[in-house]
C-alpha cells in the first residue's frame, strides 16, 4: 500500500519511519516551511530536415516497391516517414513541422512503434509506450496527430525492446515482436482491430539479448515475408530472412559486417530492408540493401550534428531509456544549475534552474524520474523531513546519510528510491509512479558504509533493468546489476576498475548519446569533467574531456 500526498490534493499528510513501514498519519500542524525551488527548462529543438537520396541515384530508398507494408507514411505520399521523440518530450515527423500530438499530458512517449494501416483506413496506427509500461494505441495519425487512442494493455515494461519486423504472416498488416529482458523473443500478430491490435504472445526463441539494437528489416528480397537486424554491442551486424511461420519466424543469421558500433541509433528507411543510422556527431547515413541481407556501402545523408536532439528515434533498434537527462550542480554560492544531454555523447551548455543561492547549506540529490514524465527530479533532505519536487514526502529521513535514485529497481515501472543509513544499510523505497509517496522500506543489505559514493541512472549492462554503481574509498568503481525484484534488486557486484578516486565528483548523467546505455561524469578536483560513455556490458569507453571549470561547484548529481 501507498502514503503520500497527491500533486492535486490540498490536505495534508505526513509520512513517519518507524519499524521499516512508513506510515501515513494526518499532519497536527502546518506542513512545513516550502523548500527551495527547482525552474525547469525547456530545451529547445529545431526538427531537422530529411533530404531522401536522389530518386535517380543508387542511393534511392525504395520503400514504396517494396511488398512488405509501409509502416510511418503520414501523410500518404507513399513513403514512410520519420518519427521521433526529441530532447524537449514532444514527438515530431519529417512530414511536417509542428509536433505530433497524441494528447499525452506529462506522460512521455517512451518508445514509438508505428504499424501502419491495420483497419482499413488510409492512415497508419502507431503504438507509444509509456514509462510505466502501458501500450497505447493510436488511430490513423498524419502529420498533426490524432485523438483516437486505445489502451492495449499495461506491463509492458516487462521488454527491453519492442518493434515492428513487418508483416510476419502474410496477411498484409504489420506485426510486433517483443524482447523479454531475458533475451526471449516473443511475436504478436496484428488483428486488425484498434482497440484488440494484439493477439497473444508467440514464443519465438531465447538468446536475441546478445544484441544491443534490433531492428525491423521489412521484406529485403520480396518474398512477403518480414525481415530482421540485430547489432551486437562489438559492432557486428547480423541478418535474419524471414520465414513466413508464426514459430519460427525467421532463419539462422547471417553476418552483415562490423563497424556498426559506430551509431547509437540504427533504424529502418523504408521496408525493403534500407536503414538510417545516426552517429555521435548527430549525422545521418543510409544504407541500400541489395536484396541477400547485405547492404552497400553508406552514403552521408546529413551535416554533423543536423540530426542531434532526437532522443528515441520509432523503431530505432536501442533500448529506450528516460528518467535523467543530463546533471545538476550547485556553485560555492548556492545556484542550481542544469546541463543537459545533447544526444552526441556532450552536455549542453549550463542553465541557471533557481534564484542566485537559493540551494545554499541544502541537502539534495537529482533522482531519475518518480513520475510519468522521463526527467531528472530533485530530492531534498531539511532537518530530517524528505521533499521531492517541493512536494512534502515526511519526516524520520534524518538518519539516512545517501539517496540514490536510479529509477524502476522492482520492475514495476515506476521510479524508485534507494536510502542508506548512517550504520551502512541499504533500503529500497518502491515509488507509487506519481512521485509522491513510497511504499514501506525493504532492506537490501548491510555493509554499503564502505562506498563513498552510490550513484546510477539507467541499465550499464544492455539488459534493460536498473543497475547501481558504488566507489569505494580507495577508488574502487564496482557495478551492482539490476535483477527486477524489489525483494532482491542487485546481483553480486563487479568491479569496473580502480583509480576513480581521481575524481572528487562522480555523477550519472543518464543517457548521453541516445543509445540507450547509461554514462557517467567525473570532475577533478582541478575542475576538468570527464565524461565516459557506456559500451557495454558493465563497461565505459575511454574518458573524453568535456571542459575545465567545474571546480567552482561543490556538488554535482
């Protein structure tokens, strides 16, 4: 059971520790005292335009021949268009300028799978996945939108990649598959109804977790049969012909080539097998298929950088990640500031988010998101009371020297939060998915007093569950995988190397580059940040300096 205090209920409650439960008793006096404010800010996007290799060239995407169904042509022009969630929520096309508006209100699009047209109509459906795991249908998008939405159903966060290989069966409507975090691969056929869109789940096969990207192939060879890519976290790049069985539904793989590490995100250009693949610097590449489940050499298709900001691409073949999209920190005088995440593997440039030292003798930490909105919140410790987003949680928090929030560690869906005590026990605090009140403690274990830091924000080992990182006093940086279970939540640590005591500030950062893998910061105590990007499983490149400057701040998170 829940306690807390609802963002749109005035009365109020105060939450005690005692015994491990946290209980919710009426409140005998005023709440307390507001505590200091966090402004949140909007980063601006531009959409970038999409210039299609000539018509005349050999670099021509040729999805409108193709025999598999398109499955994002918004505005009927024959060929599908891109859609994408960008750095500031909202979902955009390259059929048009404005934002595509679903009518989600503080509910970001986790992951977009459009499936084209399943009822008749000439327009495509697309399904959204939101942060809680709900599956979400809408009817006949263009390039504004639509208010015809249909709940497919909840727990969806039970897969760490959903996506569309095409027309699996050959009764012309696109179908899903769905990985399970456990790497099994499951398919559900598409109906044909809006609000039923799903059958129920087909067993297809374990291992396909030795991917990091999957990605819908359409039909290369014109059989009518759905194709598949998968890239492995070492840049390999394989192949699976379609099999037209329900089963099994594709053939043995066959290897494309290396070199695919290059991208953080991989995505089809139309349904014959055509890919888009965008690198580090925000540019974009195209690759032609010619037809055996090889491709020909890429062809840059954009400048560096034209196509940054795009945080989750449709049917980009990463594990989407939300919950923390940059760092804050706090100067010598108290200011709050924020950088963001700039989708190249960079941070932005740094945004004041309250009044000149307003934050001054605070204790506070940014958490990975405890509600529906996929960004970064701010917890606050005063005089032993707990505040999340200003919002009042309760008192008896005094005696918990950490918090850490990485985001679901239950497997839930919802963002949760981790406690440590003064004598080093670690305890797991479930959230409610609103950000406003914690279920009752469970205890993680003793012995996390030999960690100077805890810290984390996403999945560091390409499972798609919530891990942890802790450095000890000697520089030790160990990684704590996430398991799913609340009663549970770490497997055994592994060390990731020493020497990270170079840094006085450790910090996650979230998801730098959009490839869904966590990464990290460092600052020295000279003031250089350093940032590392996740490569996988459990590892980081080498650090990149980011800029000098950073020592004016006492605290980054």
């Amino acid at each position: 059971m829940f306690f807390g205090r609802g963002r749109r209920i005035a009365t109020c409650t105060a939450l005690v520790l005692s015994a491990g439960m946290v209980l919710a008793t009426p409140a005998s006096a005023a709440e307390p005292a507001p505590t200091p404010s966090v402004k949140k800010v909007a980063p601006s996007f531009t959409p970038p335009k999409l210039v299609r290799p000539d018509a005349g060239g050999t670099a021509r995407a040729q999805a409108e021949q193709g025999t598999s169904p398109l499955l994002s042509d918004l505005n009927l022009d024959g060929i599908n268009d891109m859609l994408y969630r960008a750095v500031d929520g909202e979902v955009y096309s390259t059929a048009g300028d404005e934002p595509v508006s679903f009518y989600r209100y503080d509910d970001i699009a986790k992951d977009i799978i459009p499936i084209g047209n399943q009822n008749g109509e000439a327009e495509p459906e697309v399904l959204v996945l939101s942060e809680n795991g709900t599956l979400k249908l809408y009817q006949d998008v263009d390039p504004t939108g639509t208010p015809y939405e249909y709940t497919v159903g909840g727990g969806w966060q039970a897969y760490n990649k959903i996506t569309s290989p095409g027309d699996v069966n050959g009764d012309g409507r696109a179908d899903v598959v769905a990985r399970a975090k456990d790497g099994q691969l499951y398919l559900y056929l598409a109906t044909g109804s809006p609000s039923k869109p799903l059958g129920g789940k087909i067993p297809v096969g374990g291992g396909w977790n030795a991917y990091d990207q999957l990605v819908g192939a359409g039909d290369v060879n014109g059989d009518g049969k759905a194709d598949l890519y998968g890239r492995k976290a070492d840049g390999q790049l394989y192949f699976y012909f379609g099999t037209g069985s329900t089963t099994r539904p594709f053939e043995t793989r066959k290897l494309i080539g290396g070199g695919w590490q290059t991208y953080n995100q991989i995505l089809p250009a139309g349904q014959d097998g055509s890919l888009w693949a965008r690198d580090n610097k925000g540019a974009l590449f195209f690759y032609v298929p010619k037809g055996d489940g090889t491709l020909n050499g890429r062809q840059k298709v954009s400048e560096d950088g034209a196509f940054a900001g795009i945080e989750q691409f449709a049917l980009g073949g990463n594990i989407p990640y939300t919950g923390k999209d940059g760092l804050m920190a706090r100067d010598g005088a108290g200011t709050l500031w924020f950088y963001g995440s700039s989708t190249t593997g960079r941070l932005t440039k740094r945004q004041a988010i309250s009044d000149t030292g307003e934050w001054a003798g605070t204790t506070w930490t940014a958490l990975s998101s405890l509600n529906a909105d996929g960004r970064a919140d701010v917890l606050q410790k005063l005089n032993g009371d707990l505040y999340v987003e200003m919002l009042y949680i309760g008192g008896g928090w005094g005696g918990f020297n950490a918090f850490v929030g990485a985001g679901d560690l239950s497997g839930d869906g919802k963002g949760d939060l981790l406690a440590r005590d003064s004598s080093g026990v670690l305890y797991l605090y479930r959230g409610n998915g609103e950000g406003d009140a914690f279920a009752s403690r469970i205890r993680v274990g003793a012995g996390w007093g030999v960690y100077n830091k805890l810290f984390g924000a996403g999945d560091y080992n390409g499972d798609g569950k919530t891990d942890l990182l802790a450095r000890t006093t000697g520089g030790v940086l160990y990684l704590y995988a996430g398991t799913g279970s609340a009663t549970a939540p770490f497997a055994g640590r592994k060390e990731i190397g020493s020497g990270w005591n170079t840094y006085k500030h450790l910090a996650a950062a979230g998801d730098l580059n959009a490839d869904g893998k966590g990464d990290i910061v460092g600052v020295t105590s000279g003031g250089d940040l350093y940032t590392y990007l996740n490569t996988l499983p459990g590892k980081f490149s080498g650090r990149s300096l980011y800029g000098p400057g950073f020592q004016i701040f006492n605290q980054i998170s």
